[in-house]
C-alpha cells in the first residue's frame, strides 16, 4: 500500500512540476518541528518495540 501511495505522489510530481516546490514547503515545514518529527518517528518505530519487548522477558 506505501509503495502504491509512492508511486501516486511521484507520478503527481512528474504531470505536474510545481507540486514539487509545495511538497518541499511542507516537508521541510515539518521537519522544522522537533516534537512532530519524534513523534512520528515514534509511531513508526511502535510496532517493533513490542516484538523486540517479548524477547527480552524471556
């Protein structure tokens, strides 16, 4: 599904080439917000703590 909603950002970004300088802006709006870039950082990384969790108990 991520790989299907990459490929639908890039063809946007190939048809239409000013899309590219508002995706920048909000990529690196985002980025500019420590809080908000750890906090997804953290939602990405979740699911493997807990696997990783249930092997240290052991």
């Amino acid at each position: 599904m991520k790989w299907l909603l990459l490929g639908a950002l890039l063809g946007l970004l190939f048809v239409f080439p000013p899309l590219l300088m508002a995706v920048a802006a909000i990529v690196a709006a985002v980025a500019c917000k420590p809080v908000v870039v750890t906090f997804a950082l953290g939602l990405a990384v979740r699911p493997y703590l807990a696997r990783t969790a249930r092997r240290w108990a052991r």
